[in-house]
C-alpha cells in the first residue's frame, strides 16, 4: 500500500499529557508524513486543541467518542462499562477496515483488552505482547513483553518467542533469529518457575534458542530475541530510559568540574546527542501490539507530540509492512508446536 | 572495632574466576586495606594461585575445604550433600567468631542457605535480602532484594522495605528514608498480585511508603528505596551493568566519527572514566545480604581480584559499623507490625 493511502486513528484521550500531545502529534504526522489521521476522542476537546494548528482538512479528521478510559482503570473496563471510550471507536473503526491501524499512549491494559475484542488474535495465538525494540552498539535487540502481560502462563511465554521470531525473520529479514529468556543466570536451573518452564519448551522448539540471557544481554547484541513477562520486560524498558538520562546528566556533571571540560563537551556533543537519540522514547514513538488481528501501536505514557508523530510513523511502517499478512503466516509454520504445549500445560 | 583488628573470610572457590581472581584479590585487600582474610577453600589450588603472590603469613591464611558449590548446584545441595563446601565452612568461621564477616562471589543461593543455615536470622525477620545500590546523579538508590528470593510472599517483601529502612537509618543517616515499591505504574492498581499486596502493607505501615515507583525512578533519587523481589532486582541489577557498558560504547562510537572527535574526547575522558566508575561493579565490589546474624557480602559472579578486594572492602565496613547489631535493634521498632503481617498473610 501506498503510504498516502494510510489512515491512522490517534487515541486523543491517550496518555499523561492528553489530549493536547496526541492532537498536535496527530497533526505533524499529517503534515510530516504524507498519512492521514482520524482524531478519536470527545469532539469539543479536539477542536479545542486544534484551534490554531490550522491542520489540513483532507487529512485530520474526527470521530467523537463521549468515554475515556483513565490510567487507574482496570483493562476490563473497556467491556464492562466504557464501549464508548475512544480506545474502544478506535479499534472499532480498524475493524470497519475505516483506518488501517490505531496508536494509543493510553492505559496499555486497556488499549491490549480493546484491541483483542474488536479486531481479535492472529489464528493460534493466545495474548498478544508488546515488542520493543532496545539499542546495541550495532543494532537493536527486540525485547517481548514489555507490558501487555503482567501475568503469563508458560505457554503464553513461548508463544511471544514464536512471535517475535515471525516478526524479526519476516519483517527485519533477520534469518534465523537467535532467541534468549531473560533469566537471572545462564544456567537453565536459574530462574523463576515460569522460566524454568518455559525454558525446556523453548529448547525443544524448532526456534533458534540460545538459552537462558540475564540484563546486560539485552545490550550487548548477544541475541536478536529477549522472551521475558510484561511485569519484567516494563521494568527493564523503564530502567533503560532511567539510566540512560541519569548517565548522561552524570557525564555532563563530571564535564564541568575539568578546567577545559566545557570546550571538550562542546566538540563532542554531536555525538552525545546522537547516542542520545538511540534511547530516547520520543524517537522510538511506540512498540507494535504483536498478535492480534490488524495493526496497534502502543506509546510510551509521557509521551510528547513528537512521540505520538513517530508512534504514527511506527503504524504506517507496520501497515506497509504487511505485519499482521505475515504474523498469521508466519505463525502457521509454527501451528502444531503450538498446539501441543498450549494443550499439555497447566 | 579497629579495622586492624578485623579479618574476613573470602570464599576462594566462589566466582566464574575462582580460585585465581578470589585469591588475587583477597591477597590484595590484606596489602592494602589493613584487614586480615582467610582463604577458604581447597587447599592445594589456594597454594598454587598464592605462588609468586607474596602474601604477608601474618594477614593472609587458609582454611582447608575439600568440597565446592558450582553455580547450577541448587541452594539446598549446602545441607543436603556438601556440608564441607567452601562457603558452608567460611560462614562457620564466622559462627566460631574465627572472622568477622564472609566473602563470596559463588551461587548467591548457596550462599544465602549458607549464611542462614550457619548463622541464623535477625530475630523477627523471615527471609534474608541483598541491598545493592545503584547510582543517581547526586547519590544512590538502595534496591532491595537484588538476587537472593526469587520468588517471595508479600510478608516477606515487607520486611526488605523494613530492613531497607533500618539500614539506610542506622548505617547512612538518612533521617526518613523514601521507600517506594517497584511496579509498572504508580497507581496502586498497577502491578502483579504480589506488588499489589504489597502496596497495601506499606501504605498502612510506620515507614515513609511514597508509592508505587517505576524502573526509571531508580535513577533520579526520588526515593532512597526501592522494593522488589529478587527476580526482578537481578534483572534490574543487570540491564544497568549491560545499558551502562552499552551506552559509553555508543558514544565513544559517535565520537569517532566527528571530524575532531578524538582530541575532544581525549579532554573530557577523566570525566568520561570518573561517570563510568560510578556504574562499575568492580569497584561496589559486593552487596551486604541483610537479615542474617552477621556479616555476609555477595560478590558479582563475574568479579575480578579488584571486585573481590573492594567486597572485603565492603565487609570490613559492615563490620566497623556494627549493621547486625543496629539492624536488630531497629527490627525491634518495627516487631508489631512484622509480627501482624507475618500472621495474617497467607
């Protein structure tokens, strides 16, 4: 598809700093990106926010939704009480084939349990997970779940490895993608009993699993695949972001306390700043939604404008790319593995 | 006690480097640290590592162990089949009063089961907890447990909130230590079940509870403590070790490709080296395993003859400050509320 063809729906209640950041997100992803955005959220409060964006009529619209779904609210309440919640239109408008992905910076729960009941799982999955992707000195290293699944059964786990092996073969070209489980050792009697689990299963599959990783794994390029809880695989994601700001400002500290530090920052501050770049969230934007039927990007909490633009960027590659086409695909070849632990285990 | 006084048992058969790097660096804290240790472990490989090292016979000596925890031994094999494995015989030195504390870079389990086995607990408390500390810009953050409990129930996880407050009361003078519990949000509905327990007691407890915190709190020094079982602090642990390294390598790669990249980095480096420092396990050395009836420092399995000799460091310090004795007698504060918890909880 033709990337002006693409319609995104932007989840304007979504995220600490809704709906101003979505709205003025949403628009310079219209301006910047030659894509199309529908604005879902109450009306009054968009129009509100745009009022002085004087975006492009032919590619920013609106469809109002009287609910918002808060941060406290449990995931459920999409079902129970909030049909009306502009997470839940905005699935409902990919479903109704009106938009071809939606981005949301809301309560991820939320946004997980809207998307599952209106568009559904790709055939065979069970849950769907949040990849993201995290930087190496040389590439990246696509860590799966960072925050959909706070609790996972084994069988659950392993099918976000076969997940995330699909994507990095199918959609990164990465051919047999090497396959870690985040333990706190190497060894396989290390671990929780999830992973002492969901280790065996991963060893006895036809993925390329190089056992169990711990932490400093994930960045050293060691393996293409992190399979790891939401529970863990959030934290990980916010420490990075922590650390990485805190190493940064630590540096700058002992920059000023050298006589000629200033001028040597100077010189060097490109560069800072383009490492900076590699693990800042608002470049990043968003991490897909993998698993279920269509395409769904979730945002980071605080995100700004310039995050919601690059979440918008995410689902229009993850729309050109044929993500959901080549997931179910790719999850065929899987189909009886699956099958067989998804049955045995408790 | 005077530091001349005190001598250390260091475990020469724990770490991935064992006995070279163990011997090394315990040789190396007798030199310059102006404390005694003992090799503990298999006594003809502790001779053949000491040749050439030059040991001062009055500061440096062994005690015979003929058996040895591996890394993938489970925590239990200590009572069960090697009750002459090198760290059962260190932590019955230190029962004897032979030594004053206990090193060890080996299975951190094993050497918990050890502690607890030999030595016993602080009255009223259930479970041991490592607390390590991690760095923020103008301080640390003290984590506990980094690696000790994989799996804990909520009444337990309390108590390392507690042990966390006496320490950094007691030990650091911080008059009103900020706790806060590691979730994947701050609202108090986010978070497993265990994290959601968890927050109930705290919030109803005597200690300063801010709330639910998230990875990226860690390093900004908004709270002097974090909460979180040991499964999740080892990863936290572990990404920052593996981010820190990441990270540095990124932008010494940047800096390569700017035009006067060198010359400028040359100036900032001391700056560079001393930030890089801060995050650098050698030089923490080793985490004190809080709880126990006496003086007990992990080591990284990884750890060097530098980490070793600053984990001796660490332990001559836990020594001097007398932490189990204020540890108890801060516990003692706290004995209705551990003991309510305890007893209610499933």
């Amino acid at each position: 598809m033709h990337p002006q063809q693409i319609t995104i729906a932007v989840d304007a209640m979504g995220g600490d700093k809704a709906p101003s950041a979505a709205v003025r997100g949403a628009v310079d992803a219209a301006r910047d990106l030659e894509v199309k955005v529908v604005l879902v959220g109450r009306e009054q409060d968009i129009e509100r926010e745009l009022e002085g964006l004087d975006p492009d009529p032919d590619k920013v619209s609106i469809v109002h939704a009287p609910d918002v779904v808060t941060m406290s609210d449990a995931p459920t309440v999409v079902f129970r009480k909030k049909r009306d919640a502009s997470i839940m239109i905005a699935f409902s408008l990919a479903k109704e084939k009106k938009v071809h992905g939606v981005v949301s910076a809301g309560n991820s729960g939320a946004t997980m349990a809207s998307a599952v009941f209106t568009l559904g799982m790709v055939p065979g999955l069970d849950r769907p997970a949040i990849a993201g992707c995290l930087p190496t000195p040389c590439g990246f290293t696509m860590v799966i779940d960072i925050g959909a699944n706070i609790k996972c059964k084994p069988h659950q786990l392993f099918q976000f490895g076969i997940m995330g092996d699909v994507y990095l073969r199918h959609i990164d070209g990465i051919k047999r993608p090497r396959v870690g489980l985040l333990s706190i050792g190497e060894e396989d009697t290390k671990g929780n009993e999830l992973v002492k689990l969901v280790h065996h299963m991963l060893k006895d599959s036809p993925l390329n699993f190089v056992g169990n990783v711990e932490g400093r794994d994930v960045f050293s390029g060691a393996v293409d695949l992190v399979v790891c809880d939401g529970f863990v695989g959030n934290v990980l994601l916010k420490v990075s972001e922590g650390l990485g700001g805190a190493l940064f400002d630590m540096i700058e500290n002992e920059v000023q306390k050298l006589p000629s530090g200033r001028q040597g920052f100077e010189t060097i501050q490109p560069a800072f700043l383009e490492a900076k770049k590699r693990i800042d969230y608002e470049e990043v934007g968003g991490a897909p939604l993998l698993g279920i039927n269509g395409v769904g990007i979730i945002g980071h909490g605080a995100s700004t404008p310039k995050a919601i633009k690059n979440a918008v960027r995410v689902a229009q590659e993850m729309v050109i790319k044929r993500v959901e086409y080549f997931l179910a695909e790719g999850i065929k070849e899987y189909e009886n593995v699956i099958k067989s632990l998804a049955f045995t285990i408790p």
